[in-house]
C-alpha cells in the first residue's frame, strides 16, 4: 500500500503566486510610466536633456522630437491689433467748414486766400469701419524705421453732402465770394485691406 505523502502546499499554489506576482510587476511597471509618456512631441533638447534625466521612459515612448533647427524658423511678432465691428460715423452738421490756404500769396496778391466751402452738411454714413487694423513698428538692415498699418475694410457712405464753395482771405470761409454750391447724393465707395506705412524722410 502506498502512502501519499501530505504536501505542505497545494499542487496549484506556485501556480498561483507566479500569476500574482505577474500582476503585481505590470501593476508596478504602468505606476511608473509618467503620464507624460503618452506625449507626442518633446518640444526642445533643454526639455530633452531634462527629461531624460528624470523621466527617461517618456522619451523611450516620445513619437516626435522637435529639433532646435526647427524650432529656430518658428518666429513670433508683436504689435497692436484693433478689431473694428460695424464702427459708423454719419450726420455732419450744417456749421462745418472745409478750407485750403495760402499764407503769402503770389505776384500781386500778397495777402492769404483761402479755398474751400462752408455751410457743409453731410446725412448718412460717413463712414462704416468692421475688420481688424494691425499696427507694427520695425526697423531694417539699414536703421530705417517704420509704421505698417493693415487696414480693415472702411466703407464711405451711402451719404449725401451739400455745401458752399467759396474763396476768401479768412481760413473760416466768411464773406460773399461764392464760387457755386455742391450737392451730392448717394455717394459710397469701399476701402477694402491693403497696408499703409509711415517713415521719416
């Protein structure tokens, strides 16, 4: 008769501790991967150099460095943007006055004169200002420096204008010298982009 001797342990039990103990080296190995891991750019070597010190699983698992030869052609600007929406100006009252003038005259008639209109009136639109101005101030390679204004889109009128035309020897246009009298209806045209720049010369 054979006697079976008595295990200390189940058949099953190295099977059972190999599996825990499978488990427990994934559990530790994924609470060790940094959530940075999951990356897909690492964006500069300073980043780089640092990384790889304290969190070199990230890099193993990186899909793109940025290099800093790339990085160099990525540039930035500064300036001033000023966003236009549906900005009106309309309604000139009828007082106002429009003049053009010459100081010291010429052959004859030394004394100033002045051209221009008063009594001028305009109802409608103006102006109507939407879109964005951008305004820059750089300087180039030889010390030129200037202001570059991109333009929204201004709209003038629709409007209609009166006014009298006028020459006198005062720039606000008093006196009976009157050269005719303006009316214009329905007026409008459209300033659309374009830039504009200003530099001294």
């Amino acid at each position: 008769m054979l006697i079976k001797p008595k295990l200390l342990f189940p058949e099953n039990f190295k099977g059972k501790i190999m599996k825990k103990l499978l488990l427990l080296a994934v559990a530790v190995l994924m609470a060790m991967m940094p959530v940075a891991s999951f990356a897909k750019a690492v964006i500069s070597d300073s980043d780089l150099d640092s990384a790889k010190a304290e969190k070199s699983v990230s890099i193993a698992l990186a899909e793109k460095v940025i290099a800093d030869s790339e990085l160099d052609e990525v540039t930035a600007e500064a300036g001033v943007s000023i966003s236009f929406v549906d900005v009106k100006i309309k309604d000139v009252a009828s007082s106002a006055t429009l003049s053009i003038g010459d100081s010291d005259g010429f052959t004859g008639y030394t004394g100033a004169g002045w051209l221009g209109a008063n009594g001028i009136a305009i109802s409608g639109n103006v102006a109507v200002i939407s879109g964005t101005a951008v305004i820059d101030v750089g300087t180039n390679s030889a010390s030129e420096t200037r202001v570059n204004m991109t333009l929204p889109t201004v709209t003038l009128g629709a409007m209609n204008v009166t006014a009298t035309m006028k020459l006198s020897n005062a720039m606000t246009m008093t006196g009976a010298n009157v050269l005719g009298s303006l009316n214009l209806r329905g007026f409008s045209t459209q300033l659309t982009g374009g830039s504009v720049q200003i530099y001294a010369h």
